[in-house]
C-alpha cells in the first residue's frame, strides 16, 4: 500500500510538471480539430483511391516515397478499415460508413486465418469495429469464425496463444519452438468478443489463461516486458527470453509496453479480475516513471536504446498508451484524474506540428515518426496506419469520457 501510495504521488506530480511544460490546447476544441484534418487527410486518400477504381488499404511509405498498401494476410490490414469506422463514429458521417464497409469486406478470407496471431487486430478493428456501429449479422459470423481460427493456435502445454509459426522465413533462423510476443494481449479482445456473441465460453477461458500465462513470464520486476517468450512445446517451461523488434533481449520496447498496458486494461473490463488491473497499473507506473520517458511523452522507439536521444520516437507506440489510459482512467478512481491528464497531454502532443502531419502531406497519413522494426530495417521514422487508428481510438475515448464527465 505505502508503494502504491508513493506512485500515485510521483505520478501525479510528473503529470504536472508534464502539463506546465506542454503546449496548451481547449480540450473543448482539440478532438473537434483533429477530427476536422482527419476527414480530410484520410478523405484525400479515399479520393484517390476512388480516382483508382480500386479498393485500397494503406499501411505505411516506402523508401522510395510511395505508399505501401496491405494485402488481406498482412497483421496491419485491419487498421485502416477501422480508422474509417472511427470516423464514421466521430462524424456520424453516412459517407465513412460506406468507404469503411467497402474496405472492412475486402478482408473476409482473414476469418479463415491460421498461420499466424494477428487475427485479432485484422479482424476485431475492423469486422469489430463494424459490427459495434451497425449490427450487421454476417459481421457478427465472421468474428466468431476468426475466433475459431485463432484458438487454433493456443497450445494447452504452454497455456498461450503462439504468435508466429517457426519453420520458414525469420522466424526459423531464432531456434524457437514456441514464440509467444507481448503484442499478443491485443488479440484477446477478439475472442472475449466472440463468447458474447456465440456463447462458447472456450474462447474467454482462452484469453484468460493466454493472459495468465503473459504475465507470470513476460514482465521483470520492475513490470517492463520482455518482447518473446519461447516455451517447450512439450513441457510447457520457458526456454528463453528474447526480443525481435526491441534493441535488445534485456530492453523494453517502447510499443511493447503500450500493448501491454492496453491488453491488461482491457483483460479487467472483461474479466473485472483485479490482478488484471493491478497489472495494468503497474505498467503505468513503468512507463511515467521511467526516467528516459521524453517530457512530451511520446517515447523512444526503446527505452533501453543506446543512441537516446538521438534515435527515432514512435508514435505508434504513443498512440497506443494514450488510448489504453483513457480507458484505464475509469477503472482506477484513486488514480483517474492522473491518467486521463497524461492522455491528454499524450493527444496534445501528436497532434503538434512536431507529429502531425501537414494537410496534404505524409502520403495522406495523420501521424508522422513511428517506427516499426528497427531491428529488420524496416519502416523507421514512417507514418503506420496503427498509429493513425490508435490515435483516432484515443479521440473517441476522449470525446466519450468528456461528454460523461459534462452530464
């Protein structure tokens, strides 16, 4: 107890010295702005597209200044599809609705999906998304036929989700034989999803146990994560603990956290298991106490990096915290007022000119400066379309808990 108390104090005064040192916005008019550029970034780029005749699913830039665009299998297709459903929800806009049921539908073969994790963010963001707006049936089958495809990956020796297969590409050069990644607590909400709309409590007892399992082995004691955690397929033991897209075995990847605190928020809202919560709490106090957090609050692609401060933020990574904070402010009243303000000055700060883009600009992306895996070479200081959606997920949560906090 005196430790918690302790950590709600520095958190507090963090949060202040944060806030007296950060741009001043209305928090009145912030989300209304950035929903205004929104519409019209993203509606450039469904201008576009629409001048293509061609249905299109942007994921991020190539090195040569085009833009890279998902195919169904790819774990980013989803993103996009729910950026647009977020509009529609900011907007009430007939017109995102259309452009996101086009997109969403695009990426029905992905229910059948089994050689990889990501099912949960292909499918939830966006089949999710959609069938939280509009209701439709044939959205609701899809959820639930992805839910059966992703339980097929769970190992029940092991007691988790395994993320990537191991005999071909990257993956099999790392020796593994059953990796499982922190990124893999954003596909739980998938399979709580499809227990309400099926009944099969199978896949909630899955998500369960998969978050159990994560948070017994992948968090050292200060509750940062390690990124991979390779179990005997056998045994069930923990073989090693590694990273794949951190600076290295021992550091804390910035995005890694961020999916972290996301999932264990969301794990309480469905479980309502107080260890979920407590989980999600201490990862918050990880990050705002961490001493190489940059005062504006969007981190450096890793903590643990050597080149700090001269290497790439994410704002990926950014994106992600604040929206997990918005939600984990109505879970945590002691704490509420801390988290939501450090939302706050996150959404602040990414939608400065040091992280938005220009109108036009960025290859019709809202966020600039994320980073995808530095260790692969591949997408540094990039927009990516997860960063757009979490940032937009943000702003919806924002909207939400201020027009709650205003009746």
């Amino acid at each position: 107890m005196k430790q918690n108390l302790q950590f709600t104090i520095l958190l507090t005064c963090v949060a202040f010295l944060w806030s007296c040192n950060s741009p001043k916005h209305s928090s009145n008019n912030i989300v209304e702005e950035n929903v205004e550029f929104a519409t019209q970034q993203i509606g450039r780029e469904i201008e576009s597209m629409n001048a293509k005749g061609e249905i299109l699913n942007p994921r991020t830039i190539h090195e040569d200044g085009t833009t890279r665009y998902n195919t169904p299998e790819l774990w980013t297709s989803g993103f996009f599809p729910g950026s647009l459903w977020y509009l529609y929800e900011l907007t009430g806009d007939n017109k995102w609705k259309i452009e996101a049921e086009k997109v969403t539908e695009t990426l029905d073969t992905v229910q059948y999906l089994t050689w990889h994790h990501d099912v949960g963010f292909m499918v939830y963001c966006s089949y999710g998304n959609g069938y939280r707006l509009t209701k439709k049936p044939e959205y609701k089958d899809v959820i639930i036929q992805a839910a059966k495809s992703l339980s097929t990956r769970y190992r029940p020796n092991v007691g988790a989700i395994q993320s990537w297969n191991v005999h071909r590409g990257w993956q099999a050069k790392r020796g593994w034989q059953c990796p499982v990644i922190i990124d893999n607590m954003m596909n739980l909400e998938l399979l709580f999803e499809a227990t309400k709309l099926s009944g099969d409590n199978s896949f909630r007892d899955i998500a369960i146990k998969h978050a159990e399992t994560t948070m017994d082995h992948h968090f050292r004691e200060d509750y940062s994560s390690y990124h991979v955690i390779d179990y005997d397929t056998i045994t069930g033991q923990v073989r090693n603990k590694v990273t794949a897209q951190g600076y290295a075995d021992h550091s804390a990847w910035s995005r890694g956290q961020g999916w972290a605190i996301y999932g264990y928020t969301l794990c309480y809202r469905e479980t309502k298991d107080p260890k979920f919560l407590k989980q999600a709490e201490a990862i918050a106090n990880f990050l705002f106490t961490h001493p190489r957090m940059p005062k504006d609050l969007v981190p450096y692609w890793d903590f643990d990096c050597k080149d700090i401060p001269n290497t790439p933020r994410d704002a990926s990574a950014a994106s992600v915290i604040a929206s997990a904070l918005y939600e984990l402010s109505t879970y945590s009243p002691e704490k509420s007022a801390t988290y939501k303000k450090l939302a706050d000055e996150i959404v602040v700060n990414l939608s400065s000119p040091a992280y938005r883009a220009k109108l036009g600009e960025n290859n019709n992306f809202l966020l600039m400066h994320s980073v995808g895996s530095i260790p692969h070479g591949a997408e540094i200081d990039v927009p990516l379309n997860y960063a757009d959606y979490y940032f937009l997920e943000a702003l919806c949560r924002k909207r939400e808990l201020e027009k709650l906090a205003a009746k």
